[in-house]
C-alpha cells in the first residue's frame, strides 16, 4: 500500500491482542435504537428533506453509486485475521455503495461525509459487510451516546434550519447529554475532516471502518486510492451530482480501484478500543483489492440501494460497533417499507 505502510513506518505493527471490550449497556442501546427511529421518522416528515413522509435510512440515504464489484483476498493476510471472510486468497463478487452520509440527499456540493458499504458471502458462506467513512480514520464523536446526541442536531437543522439546530443544542447540553467541549471537540473535528476536506473524486477517498475483531484478534478495516488510479478527471464539476458524475465518467474509461487494508490493536493508547474519535496509529497491512469494473445498471443501483448493511455481519463488534449493530439493524427494520432486499435475496443476486 502506497505511503501508509511502508518500511520505514514508525508507527507499531500490533498482533490485535490485549484489548478489553466493555460495551454500552443494554438499556443505553435501547434507547439509542428507540432515538434512531425517532429520527427516521422526524426527517422524513420534515418539508427539506424530499422523503415525502415515507421513513428512508437513518443515516447515508443518498446512494451516490450502487454497483456489482469484486473483492480480491491476498494470500498474505496478517495471520491473527486470517479466518472468517479473511481465511483464504480468493475472489468474491461484492455489492458496493458509494453515498453521502446525511439522511437525505442533499447536493453533492453540500460539505458531509462520504461512505462505502461492501456486502459479500465469503467461500464459508457468511454474510460479511464492510462500512467505511472518509472522515479522516476517525469519527467526530467519542461513542455512540455522543453520536446519536450530536445526530439530534442535524435532524433538528434539516426540519428547522439553524434555529432549530441551535435549539437542539441547548436542549442537549441542558439534558446532560452533550457538553460544551465535546460539542466543540466534535465540531473542530468535523470542520477539519469535512468541512474543510473538499471531495474531488470518490475513487480518490480514503474510508474507514470502526473496531472490529475475528477470534481474539481487534483490528479496524479500511479502504485506500488504489496506485493504478489516476489524478482528478477532467469532468469534475461544481453540479450538484458531480461526485456521481466523476465516477461515472472514470467508470465508462476503465475499472476504478481501491486497496482493502487492516490495522491490528497495538494498546489502547495507540489504538483505543472505546474512543471512536481517535485516530488509530498502528501500521496498516494491504489484504486484498476492490474493483468496480464498468458502469452499473439501472437494475443494480435499484437493487444495492435496497440493501441493509450491518458493521457486525461476518465480524464480532467490539466498543462502539455493538451499538452501531443495533442501531443499523433498527433503522433497516424501520425503513422496510421502501423495499429492504433480505440477505437471501442479496445472495442470489450477488451469486448469480
């Protein structure tokens, strides 16, 4: 993998050992399934967010690419992961979407963060997904609580603007569930990861998942500009789906690539199990390689839109992905109405 891992990395190795997993209790990641419902639907009845009252994703409703991929495993996976969807070199068709991260699909121009989600049945035959944001290896919030909390806002600012993010603040710090410096923690995070990150290209992005582990071993995923891509194409723009239309251009000229790669925990100083907001410094090791290799079609975007991916499918969770388990599995159960593809069904698309 390009500059990430080379020789001279100072930065540890690890053997994803030594962690200590103490998740959010089960009455926190009720409420945090219940608070994920309340969302779906405020911002589905809410006038700016164009669902028309009809509950969608609680979080990356705008697909910005849905496309049949494939997944090529290396041989030369670190040995503490090498089980699971990992076990052996092989070549999987995936199902990727590519997609903004607010829950409505708001202009491409608009700073958010970028997703990847990856679904494919490993030669094991388990359901595996990847989930991956580009906010710079970290999230803007601590856990879960925080998340949801700071989630408040933004529902609150796309029903009512910025008074109504405003007054969802206050009602927050007043609530105790936010304080003023995480608000601004948060805030300083997200201006320089998003708001100040401008997004030129899709396939030049960086994503990352949060921790996981396979056996005993806790490790975080991610997904890097492949070597072989080149620099911004020339038909990027300032339209309001240009992040679509780059991908797509790229797409009709050749393959676009990314490297899938893994960090393995070190210590909780260098890669802290339960602080999202931490960047994890430990070396990260290339696994494998996704690619997309032409334009999709309209049947495909249809049916990888419809899709439900979860963080803890072909993993264990471990700190904030037990809450994240839930609370995807909850926002997929609310939005059944729109058509939710069942894993059977994924199944035989991806293997057909």
């Amino acid at each position: 993998m390009s500059s990430d891992a080379t020789e001279a990395d100072p930065r540890p190795l690890g053997d994803g050992h030594g962690w200590v997993d103490t998740p959010d209790e089960k009455t926190t990641r009720a409420e945090l399934v219940a608070r994920i419902g309340e969302q779906q639907r405020r911002v589905a009845f809410a006038v700016g967010s164009g669902l028309g009252g009809k509950v969608d994703r609680g979080q990356h409703q705008k697909q910005l690419l849905g496309a049949k991929a494939t997944l090529r495993l290396v041989d030369s996976i670190p040995s503490p992961v090498k089980r699971g969807p990992f076990a052996t070199a092989c070549s999987l068709p995936v199902a990727c979407r590519l997609s903004s991260g607010q829950p409505c699909p708001f202009a491409d121009t608009s700073a958010d963060v970028r997703g990847m989600a990856l679904k494919f049945f490993s030669p094991q035959g388990s359901e595996t997904d990847i989930l991956a944001t580009n906010e710079g290896g970290r999230s803007h919030a601590r856990n879960a609580e925080t998340f949801m909390a700071f989630a408040d806002i933004l529902v609150s600012r796309i029903e009512n603007g910025t008074s109504g993010a405003v007054e969802e603040l206050l009602k927050e710090l007043r609530g105790d569930k936010l304080t003023v410096g995480e608000v601004s923690r948060m805030a300083a995070i997200l201006l320089k990861e998003v708001g100040l990150h401008r997004v030129h290209s899709l396939s030049l992005e960086s994503y990352w998942g949060s921790v996981v582990k396979l056996g005993d071993a806790a490790f975080k995923y991610s997904l890097h500009r492949h070597p072989e891509t080149l620099p911004l194409h020339d038909s990027a723009s300032d339209g309001p789906e240009y992040l679509r239309q780059e991908i797509l251009h790229r797409l009709a000229t050749g393959p676009v690539k990314w490297q899938l790669a893994v960090q393995l925990f070190v210590n909780e100083n260098d890669t802290p199990v339960h602080d999202a907001s931490k960047k994890w410094q430990s070396v990260p090791s290339v696994i494998g390689e996704l690619e997309i290799s032409s334009i999709p079609s309209e049947e495909d975007e249809r049916i990888v839109n419809q899709m439900a991916f979860n963080p803890a499918n072909g993993f264990d969770p471990l700190g904030i992905t037990h809450a994240r388990a839930d609370v995807y599995a909850a926002s997929a159960r609310n939005r059944a109405g729109r058509g939710l593809l069942s894993s059977d069904a994924a199944r035989q698309y991806l293997m057909a």
